[in-house]
C-alpha cells in the first residue's frame, strides 16, 4: 500500500472516529432527558393545569353591563378570558419512606377570576386590578399514626360547601347564590385528617377565618368534615365553621384602615360568632344518573348595626348529572337562597364573597345610595344590611368532552328574586335569564 494511500486510510478511520463519537455525544441528550423526566416522576412531582373562556349574554340587556349576583361570570354581553391555571404539587403518601410522606400543593391562577377568588384582608377582590391568585400553597405530611393522619398547613380550599372556585371542578359553569355569596372560598391555617375506616374520614382545621391570609381579628375559626361512604352509591358529608369572622378593622377596607370600628357597627363586631352547617348528600341512583342535595345554615352574631341583631342566611341547592357517554352529559340544578338579615348580598360596593356587583342600580363609586321599585337595593342604614331576598335560580347545561382534555358547555340560567335587584335595560326588575358557552382546556 502506498504512502498516499495509508495517509487517505488513516484520514478516513480518524473521521469514522469522530463521526462515531458524535454520533455518541448526540445520542446521550434524550437519555439525560429520560433521566431527568424519571427522576420529576420518582419524586412524585406533577404539573397540571387548565384554560377557561367564556362568553354570556344577559337577555334584559342591563345598561350596567353586569350580570348581578354572579361570582364569576358578571361580565354581561362579553367574552371573557377567565383563567389560566397552572398547579405544581406533590401528593403524600402513608406507605413508602419519611420522603414519601411529605408533600405540598402551589396552584396558581391569571386572568380576571383571580380578582374574585383572590383572599380578602388586605388583598381585597376589586380594590385594584391585580389578576394573580396563589390559589392554593400549603404543605402537608402524613404522620405514621394508625391509618396515617394527613396533616396541612397553609392556604388551602375550604371544606364548606359542595361546589368550586374552578368552573371546571362543577357540574356547570356558573355558581349557585349560595357559593358565591354566603361561603368561604380558601382558609389559611392547619387542618388535620384521619380516615378511620373505608367508610369513614373525619376533617377538622384551625384557621385565620373565611378568606383571610392575615387574621382580621384577635381570634381564630375552626372548621370541619365528617364524610360517610356507606355504599359505594351513597355518600354523606357534614360541613361547617364556627369563630369570630367580623373585623376589629373596616369591614370594607379590612385591616388597612384599622381603628374606625365601632362595636355593634354592621360587620365591626370580633367578638360576634358566625356559624355555619351544611350537608352533601350524593346518590348514584343508576350508573348514568347521580343526585346531589347540599342543604346549608349559616348564623352571625352582631352583624347587623341595630344592637345585637344576629344576621342569617340559608338555601339549598340539588343537581342532576345524566351521562349519555363519556363525552355527551347533562347538568340540571336548582337552588333557593334566602340573605334573611340582607348582609351577604346587595351591600354595595364588593359583595363579600368576590363579585363586584351589587345588585341593580346606577352605583357610583361602588356604593348604592338608591331604592328601587317593588323592594328596591341598596345599604340599609337601619340594619346595616342590604336588600333582605329570598333569589333562587334554575340552571340547564349540556357539556360535550371532544377529548378527554376539553370541556365545552352551553348553559341557560334563569335567575329570580322577590326584590327587583336585577336590571332590565336600566328599569329594576326581579329576573335576569342569560345564556353562556364556555370552553375549557386542561393538561
């Protein structure tokens, strides 16, 4: 062999040499990548989340562009970009290591929801245009006694009630009067929980109070769950909260304007007791069809401006979820609510539960200085309270899931009061009847 071609030969073999090799280096990116997604899941973590729009439109066309007594979707005549959701958490688990006992939940939100669902104090919903939410943030750990007693600490979602803040987590896309205005959305605290047995699990939590990152007042609340499985077709759970909510600040402003609350002022009370009980009731009567009855209490003392006056609210609310097939389903709900010391809705300025309508008038500057016909709205200076109804609503949806990942839904709702607390055009009226579509993305 020549000198030439020895020189070409070894040139040759050199090339192979680094070809190889970087066809090696290239290979070991998807490896790193597969370790790396592996070791994400050994760990236990996960990351999912969702997109939520809408559109609704309010038949009686209200010159305020409002939706009243909504929570969420108040926007009337309007698209909406409601939420984007995105949660990072990793679940404990009683089996396994110390590791494996320990986990936590961040679930964040963006978009116009959050400035409802946002807790109160000092981060009060509709004082800015803030549309960030820390949902969720809390850690929690399973500690070995008996069955394993889940222990969580931080904010969390409240046990009270049956329905939501995500649309998506509820048979339809609007929330019932009594969630949005007469319920807690999340706690900030400790909570406590032991299965017993298959059938039985107890919840009990010490908390800041309704909504509130920072405590409002010199006392705490206690909140809890008892949930009965008796058959794989029935479930029962007991609900409820009890402690001082009221603020030794401004009911309005919380704790940034500290010191204007007089005692025996509507909601300026820390030392009146708010109680609340309630029930879950859910029945698989055939495997298409399940009932859910959720009956609901709540009681405040001193909330009201005259003395002593205690202030009451109540309702129930019942659903019907016919499942023609993994995608195809129809909800139907209806429910009555009764605001007896008119303090949870028609207050003016904020409801006290998120929304930022406060029932129908030309507010200006949030507050409601007029009367309307036939029972009208307003802040009553008598009572501290607003317009004393009774509202309930009925509520038809149908839902269609394309792929396991997409949600749509076409929801007619029908809202009526024994107060004109709604708006047609500019007159007050004691209905509202709108219509809504809605398309929700998780991953």
């Amino acid at each position: 062999m020549s000198v030439r071609s020895r020189i070409g030969l070894g040139l040759g073999m050199c090339a192979m040499v680094s070809l190889l090799g970087g066809t090696t280096v290239f290979a070991q990116a998807p490896e790193t990548s597969k370790e790396a997604e592996s070791l994400f899941k050994s760990m236990g973590f996960k990351i999912y989340g969702a997109v939520d729009a809408s559109y609704t439109h309010n038949f009686n066309n209200p010159n305020t562009n409002i939706n009243q007594l909504r929570i969420f979707d108040t926007q009337a005549n309007s698209f909406s970009p409601n939420v984007a959701q995105i949660v990072f958490e990793k679940t404990a688990v009683a089996s396994g290591s110390a590791m494996d006992r320990v986990g936590f939940r961040a679930r964040t939100s963006f978009g116009p929801n959050s400035r409802f669902s946002r807790a109160r104090t000092n981060y009060q919903p509709g004082q800015d245009s803030s549309e960030l939410d820390i949902q969720e943030l809390y850690a929690e750990y399973i500690a070995p006694i008996g069955n394993g007693l889940k222990i969580q600490a931080g904010k969390i979602h409240t046990l009270i009630g049956f329905e939501q803040i995500n649309s998506w987590e509820n048979p339809n896309f609007s929330r019932t009067n009594m969630f949005g205005l007469s319920q807690a959305f999340t706690t900030t605290g400790i909570r406590f929980t032991y299965t017993w047995h298959p059938m039985v699990t107890t919840t009990i939590g010490l908390i800041n109070g309704w909504d509130n990152i920072e405590d409002n007042n010199r006392g705490k609340s206690f909140e809890y769950l008892v949930a009965l499985t008796p058959h794989e077709r029935f479930g029962l759970s007991v609900y409820g909260s009890y402690g001082p909510e009221q603020s030794n600040g401004n009911a309005i402003a919380g704790n940034a304007a500290t010191g204007v609350c007089i005692n025996g002022n509507a909601g300026c009370d820390p030392t009146g007791k708010r109680t609340v009980v309630g029930a879950i009731i859910t029945g698989k009567v055939t495997n298409s069809d399940t009932i859910i009855i959720e009956p609901y209490y709540g009681n405040e003392g001193n909330a009201r401006a005259a003395g002593s006056q205690n202030a009451r609210w109540n309702g129930i609310g019942v659903y019907h979820i016919h499942d023609f097939n993994d995608a195809w389903s129809t909800r139907i709900r209806g429910s009555i609510w009764e605001d007896a010391g008119g303090v949870r809705s028609c207050v003016g300025g904020n409801n006290f539960n998120g929304g930022t309508n406060a029932c129908a008038s030309a507010a200006i500057g949030g507050f409601i200085p007029a009367v309307g016909p036939g029972g009208g709205t307003g802040f009553n200076g008598q009572t501290g309270g607003g317009t004393e109804q009774t509202v309930w609503d009925v509520t038809l949806t149908l839902q269609y899931k394309p792929a396991p990942s997409l949600l749509t839904r076409v929801e007619y709702r029908h809202d009526h009061s024994n107060k004109n607390v709604f708006l047609y055009g500019q007159q007050p009226v004691n209905n509202q009847n709108t219509l809504a579509f809605q398309v929700v993305y998780m991953f």
